[in-house]
C-alpha cells in the first residue's frame, strides 16, 4: 500500500457487510484497502488493521460480524462492533472508520 488507507482484515467477509462498509468509507472521501486473510480473532483482526493502518483507523470482518478499532484506543476492544448483515448498520461503521481519520463526529 503506498497511500494512507483504513485497513480492513477480512476473513470469508459476508458479501452484504463488506460492500456497505467499503460504501460508508467512500462516502466520507477516505482512502480504502482490503486484505484477506486465512483466519483470526474478531478482535486481533480489528486492532491489527487499526495498528497497520497509516491512517490508525481499521476494521475487521469475521463473516458476517464487523469491528471498527482506532490505534491508541485506551481499551483493546473494538470501538464499534456489529453482528449482522444489516446493510444500513455496516455502512455506518464504515463512515464512522472514516471519521474517525477525519476527526469529525460519529454517526449513530
């Protein structure tokens, strides 16, 4: 990756759930990168991508559920987490992934 982008770390990532998130970033205007991997933790994949990101923002995908971690949280758990494949609901974490790099409020 040779610009800043939210990670996200996705292991057999629910269709439904990775597009919405992927349009919640775009929406905000921030850069975006996804990267498979083989198998995780919910929680490691989530503060891993935050960690890894240039922009200190990730997300991490374990089929249908999501988490969105912010690198120098205070807790290591994840900011937001959704179980689901509500559209409206993984778009919002996405925005909010992008948000965060922006520092702009949340939405809810």
């Amino acid at each position: 990756m040779n610009r800043p982008a939210i990670l996200i770390y996705a292991v057999r990532p629910d269709n439904i759930v990775l597009k919405e998130i992927l349009a919640g970033i775009e929406e905000e205007g921030v850069l975006c990168q996804v990267v498979m991997r083989q198998d995780d933790t919910m929680q490691n994949l989530s503060i891993d991508a935050a960690g890894d990101s240039a922009l200190g923002s990730g997300i991490g995908i374990l089929e249908n559920t999501a988490a969105l971690s912010i690198r120098f949280q205070t807790v290591q758990e994840p900011m937001f987490q959704i179980t689901s494949s509500s559209a409206n609901k993984a778009r919002i974490l996405g925005a909010n992934a992008a948000r965060a790099v922006k520092k702009i409020p949340f939405q809810w």
